[in-house]
C-alpha cells in the first residue's frame, strides 16, 4: 500500500540515487535511516510572517510532533454501530429502586448491585440477573454480551422487554453478499446485504463495483481489538471509493479509500497523512500543477537541507498511473511519472518557496483536519 515502509524506501532511494549522481548530496532519505548528527537539528516552532508568508527555523513545524501513525482506514464516514452511541448514560432515576448505569440503544437498562451487574427493562422487569455478572458490553445495535465470573461470555439479543440467550459463532463471511441488479453477466450494480436483509443505511447499500482485499495488505491498526476487522471490501459508487470493514458481528464501517499520501521529514521529526477526500486531493493537484520551474540550469543542491523532504503521491498502489514528487527544502524535486510498465524519471529545480507552501498545506489540510 502507499506509504508502507518498502514502497517508502524504494521512492526515496530512487529520488536519492538520482540526486547523488547531480551533486553527490541527497534532498531525501526514507524516515527510518538515522539521521547524521552534524546534519540534525532541534525542532522549532513555524516562524508565521504577517504577510502570509512562512519561513522554518531549520526544523520541522510543531504539528509533527504530534502526527500520528498513517492509518490507511481512519477517515470513517459511516458506522453501523458505534458502542458509545449504543451504550448512553441514562437518568439517574431510570427505574425506580435499580442503580442503572447505562441505557442499551434505548431498549433496556444495565444496573449494578454490589459488585455484579444486571439487565433490566423500562418497566422494572428483569431481564438478566446480576448473580456473578461481572461486565456487560454491546456488541451490536442488538446484541450484548455477558461475562460471568468465572470467564464465561454469553451473547443475548435484547428487545424491549425481553432478552433471548443466542449462540456465538465465528466470522463467516457468506453472511455478506452483493447481489446483482438485473441479470448478473449485465449487472447495472449491487446492493449490499447482510444475513439475507436490507442494510439500514440506504446512503452505503448501492455500489457500482466491489473486490474483497486482504487486511494484512492494509495500513492499518483495525484487525486489532475486541471489534477488530474481520473481512474488507473496496467498492465504489456515486460518492467514491471506500473500504467496507465487518466484525464478527457483521457489523460495518465505511471509510474513505486513499487518493495519495503526503509524508514529509523536517529535522528529527517524521509525519505521513493519506489524502482521502476528493476536495482535498484536487486542491493538491492544482498546487501542485502551479509550481513552476526556476528559469536557466537547476544548478547544484547545496547538501545543507541534511535529509529533510517531503514526497507527495498521486494514485493508490494499485493504480497503473501514479505520479510521485519528491522535494528538498531548497526546491529541488525529483519526480517519478508511472504509467503501465513505463516509467518517466527526471530531477528539475522550482521555487524555494515550494517546499514551505506544501508543509503548510500538509498542516492546515491533513495535520489538523485529519483528511
């Protein structure tokens, strides 16, 4: 995937290599790879001029010491359950005569005595003993799950007076099915549906195409965790392309596929954002697309910029066209246009300017807004 460490070392040590052979010195060099001690420097805060203008004081801005780890499925737009929305803090006086601490997707209450914990309805009925309960979590819009002294979880299916014991079962992902509109060989899309039924969310049941990717090839923390990711799709429709992530509950969340990746290294400090939404990605291009080259030779870099860079990429991994730019404080640039099998090198000089005009997009854009 973009911005994985193999990808990241093959760019950079192309851009490097390319700049070795003009000057013997690189603008570039992949994060990992330490840094020369006489080439380091403490990291300082961005110098803002009232003009707009801004200039470093030979480190990186403070934003980058708090990036993140990149996240390829972090910008999420949708969930089909969310256990904080589920699970709400409910009126003290909920039930007369129960110490209820939470209120289950509005259909019963959990309360507590003593030590342990029980389920019980709006109208004081209840439904699950606190005997040697000693937690109770949701685990769906209508599942919790209930954990017993001695280790032993049970899942229950909970309406509103009532719960029903149901069996667990591991991730299958037959549950999940695309079924075709209209006849499958001249399908006009899919729609998407789980356990035989309708999705709820009609926004994200409808796509236009879809292809099951393995999570191991993903940059990603969510195959970790009690909800961790069972099965990904990437499918696209009216709105983009987006990852579809189930748990074993078949619950799902939709998050917005990667357009490109910006990473950049200033000083000791290292940050890599995805570019996932559309808006932000044109806004990219087209800053990109105004650099100009400085007029005559591009003359020599002068090795003082150290390793600091910033790479901006164009296209996922899986695209056939791509573009990706590598740029040194000074402006110097090495670009990498693929297209297919071919593949276009060449190293050319812009603006100066170039460079902190792109850190602070990457800032206002990515840093902050986490886009």
């Amino acid at each position: 995937m973009i911005g994985s460490d193999d990808m990241r070392k093959k760019f950079l040590t192309a851009a490097l290599a390319a700049l070795v052979a003009v000057s013997g010195s690189a603008c570039s060099r992949t994060h990992t790879e330490p840094v020369p001690e006489e080439q380091s420097k403490p990291a300082q805060s961005t110098v803002r001029q009232e003009d707009g203008g801004v200039k470093f004081k030979d480190a990186a801005p403070d934003f980058l010491a708090a990036a993140p780890e990149p996240d390829v499925l972090a910008d999420v737009v949708y969930r089909s359950f969310d256990p904080d929305s589920v699970l709400t803090e409910p009126d003290r006086q909920a039930v007369e005569g129960f110490e209820c601490t939470a209120l289950f997707n509005n259909m019963c209450y959990i309360y507590r005595e003593g030590d342990f914990f029980g389920v019980v309805s709006p109208t004081g009925r209840v439904l699950i003993e606190p005997d040697d309960v000693t937690q109770i979590s949701a685990v769906s819009p209508e599942l919790i799950a209930v954990t017993r002294r001695d280790g032993q979880i049970r899942l229950y299916r909970v309406s509103f007076d009532a719960v029903m014991p149901v069996q667990a079962r591991k991730f299958d992902i037959s549950r999940i099915a695309f079924e075709p509109v209209g006849e499958e060989e001249n399908a006009r899309g899919f729609i998407l549906r789980i356990d035989g039924g309708d999705i709820k969310s009609d926004v994200w049941k409808e796509w236009n195409s879809f292809e099951e990717v393995s999570i191991d090839g993903l940059n990603t923390s969510a195959g970790e965790g009690e909800q961790k990711t069972e099965a990904v799709f990437l499918a696209e429709n009216s709105r983009g392309r987006f990852y579809l992530l189930f748990d074993k509950y078949c619950n799902y969340t939709v998050c917005r596929a990667e357009l490109g990746f910006a990473e950049l290294k200033i000083g000791e400090l290292y940050g890599g954002f995805y570019v996932t939404d559309p808006e932000a990605y044109r806004d990219l291009e087209t800053l990109v697309s105004a650099f100009g080259d400085e007029n005559g030779s591009p003359g020599l870099p002068s090795g003082d910029s150290g390793s600091d860079y910033i790479r901006l990429v164009f296209g996922r991994d899986d695209e056939t066209d791509r573009a990706v730019y590598t740029i040194s404080p000074e402006g110097y640039c090495f670009t990498e246009l693929l297209q297919g099998k071919s593949v276009s090198r060449y190293f050319r000089k812009m603006s100066p300017e170039t460079f902190s005009d792109l850190v602070v997009w990457v800032e206002k854009k990515l840093g902050k807004a986490g886009v």
